[in-house]
C-alpha cells in the first residue's frame, strides 16, 4: 500500500486480500442488497474500441460511495506475454467525489465474482451438497472453489480443463489454501450437487440433460451474447437467477440464445437481490441456475471494504 501527499492509497492485489477475504467480500455484496440496493439501477457496462481492442468502463454509486472500475481487453497480449485483461479501480466518497483508493482491478474482478456466485449459490444449492464440480481451472475456477467451500462443507471437489497440466496445477494450488480437490470429467456433472462453469468457452460445455433435479449450476464465463457455457435446455427446465435481468437479456449468452431459441421466456428470469430477501427460493423439483455477468455494483462494494 502506498500514499502520496494528497493522492489516494493504492492497494495491490495481495494487500486487498488482506483486508478482505473471500467470506467478507461475500458478506459485503450480501449486504448490498440486504439493504435495498437494486441492481437495475446500476449504470450500464460501457464498451468501447481503443487501440489493438477495446475498454470496459463500470461506474457505479452505493451509499457514501461511488467508483469506476476501467478494464482493458487486448486479444494480442498474451502472445506478447502480457494478460489479455488488465484493470484499475478507483474509488471515491459519494459526497466530495474525491478518489480515496486505487484498487488492482484484475484482483479486485478475481474476489469479487466468486463473492457474487456464492451469495447466490448458498440459496440455490442443496444444504446438504457434498459433490462440486468446476468447469475450468484458471483463477477464477480456484477462487470459486474457496469461495463456495465457505458456504457448503463438499466432500468432493472435482476439476475438468482442457490441459492437464493446469488442472494439476489448480489442484495443487487448492490443497496448499486447504481444500482437497481432485481432477474431474464431463460425465460427473450427474452427479454434482453444485456445477460451477469459470470459462472461456463459447459453446456449451455439457448436455444440460445430465444436471439433476434440486442441483445448482453456476455460469460465471462471459459477459457477451454470442457466447455461453449452458445449453438452452438446461435454462429452459431451471429456476434461473440473475444479478439483472436487463442486463443478462442484454450481456449473457447463455440467456439470449435461451430466450432466442424459445425455450426461457424474458419474465421468468428472477433477480438475485429477490432471492437475498427471501422473496423466492430453490427448486427441488427442478435445477437452478445461477448465471453472471458481472455488475459495477460488486465491484464497488467489495472496493468499499478495503477502506
């Protein structure tokens, strides 16, 4: 953490961890909407060209706070050695609009999604779920795995991802912070009580049909309409939670096509903050779907709790 004279501090991505772990940053965004705060009033997510590929800009404003989060998306970088995803966070009080912290956005993205899945999937998720399985096995695969551990006690946690060697590597890095994982494969989604889809795909990952009845699935891989990790089945015979349902009509794949192909009707969608409050609950008879597109709302929130 450093300060300049006048200037905001700046927190890394390790010293934004130490302030906020994955259970707080969960509480935080829980509390947000505990609150009253309503999602579809949060700004639209701004894309816009620059250079060799394009800017996302996240601004939004929750109680005594505001901030923008601003991302950059170059699809060359990692050929260059470089990370494709790249961002700042920046962090004012609502009153003055004086910056007050400069956060790592790429950290900040990598707390705060996992947070959002698992305020959702600790109501959507059976209360007894002893299988997970994760699609994936980058960062936020891992962060996922932390993140839902703190809500369910799983007896099994599997891995499917494409290389080997960096499935290895997740497990790895999961039993060094304590949680024992194993590597998994497509056919597992059977018996999963809990499936978690941290991707990059563009296409469906698994026939839906396999997903059992009373299981939670949660879609977390992109935020744009040409690509998705489920299937129009699947969300055709789910309960289908969203942090907005505007902005997944508008930013999730896996909606659009669903919606598109006639199988998911726009007014069954239901919001996430109605299932904080209580206002509806999980299926049994039936899976239920979380999928996310990320919102500037959660990233502020968890920003707001490093100060």
């Amino acid at each position: 953490m450093t300060e300049g004279p006048a200037g905001p501090r700046v927190y890394s991505a390790g010293e934004l961890r130490d302030r906020v772990s994955p259970r707080r940053a969960r509480q935080l965004v829980e509390a947000a909407l505990a609150a009253g705060f309503d999602p579809a009033a949060d700004p639209a997510r701004v894309n816009t060209p620059a250079g060799a590929g394009h800017l996302l800009l996240m601004p939004s404003g929750l109680g005594d706070w505001v901030g923008v989060k601003v991302a950059s998306v170059a699809p060359d970088n990692p050929r260059r050695g470089l990370p494709r995803i790249q961002a700042v966070y920046v962090l004012m009080d609502a009153q003055t609009l004086t910056p007050r912290a400069v956060v790592d956005g790429v950290g900040l993205t990598s707390l705060r999604t996992p947070a959002v899945s698992a305020v959702a999937a600790d109501r959507l998720a059976p209360p007894e779920a002893a299988e997970l399985l994760v699609f994936g096995s980058g960062p936020q695969a891992v962060e996922h795995v932390v993140a839902l551990a703190d809500v369910r006690r799983f007896a099994h946690v599997r891995i499917v991802g494409r290389s080997a060697g960096k499935v290895a590597a997740a497990v790895a890095e999961l039993t060094e912070r304590g949680v024992a994982a194993e590597t998994g494969a497509v056919a597992d989604v059977a018996r999963a009580d809990v499936v978690v889809c941290a991707t990059s795909a563009a296409d469906p990952l698994f026939d839906g049909g396999l997903v059992r009845d009373g299981a939670c699935v949660v879609a977390v891989g992109s935020h744009e309409p040409d690509r998705r990790e489920l299937d129009a089945g699947l969300l055709g015979r789910s309960l289908v939670v969203v942090e907005d349902p505007d902005a997944a009509l508008r930013e999730a794949g896996d909606v659009v096509q669903a919606v598109a192909a006639g199988r998911l009707e726009p007014h069954a969608l239901v919001g996430l903050a109605a299932l904080v409050r209580g206002e509806v609950t999980r299926c049994e008879d039936r899976p239920n779907v979380f999928k996310s597109v990320g919102m500037s709302w959660e990233d502020l929130a968890v920003a707001a709790g490093v100060v």
